[in-house]
C-alpha cells in the first residue's frame, strides 16, 4: 500500500492558473474545475514543482507585458 500512495505522490500534475488578481500552482484537479469555472484560466501545466514555479514567474511576466 506504502507503495501505491508513493507512486501516486511522484505523479502529481502542477496547474498554473491565473485570474485577474492572482497567479495561483494547484494540484489538485478539482481545484483547478473550480478556478477554471470562476473564470480563471490555465497556463500551463507540469510534472515537477521546479518546472511549476518556473511556469509561475513565465506568467507573471507574459501578464505584465500584456498589462503594459
């Protein structure tokens, strides 16, 4: 069992999801249903955090030159 829960941790998805105020990572798939129909909208996604952060700052830039 230790290992199921193990293998399912190493095969998280990382969501980058942005609405007018925030810039958010979810992993969970249900909370980013919940962003999505909020009116957020998706990124980008990932399979390693490092990547997802990276995402993140990759947003935050795309968002301020579009902003300017």
């Amino acid at each position: 069992m230790g290992e199921v829960l193990h293998s399912m941790l190493d095969n998280h998805q990382f969501y980058i999801v942005y609405d007018d105020f925030t810039i958010a990572i979810y992993s969970l798939l249900d909370d980013v249903c919940e962003e999505l129909a909020a009116g957020g909208t998706l990124y980008g996604y990932a399979d390693e955090e490092e990547v997802a952060h990276a995402l993140l700052m990759e947003c935050f830039q795309y968002l301020t030159m579009r902003n300017t």
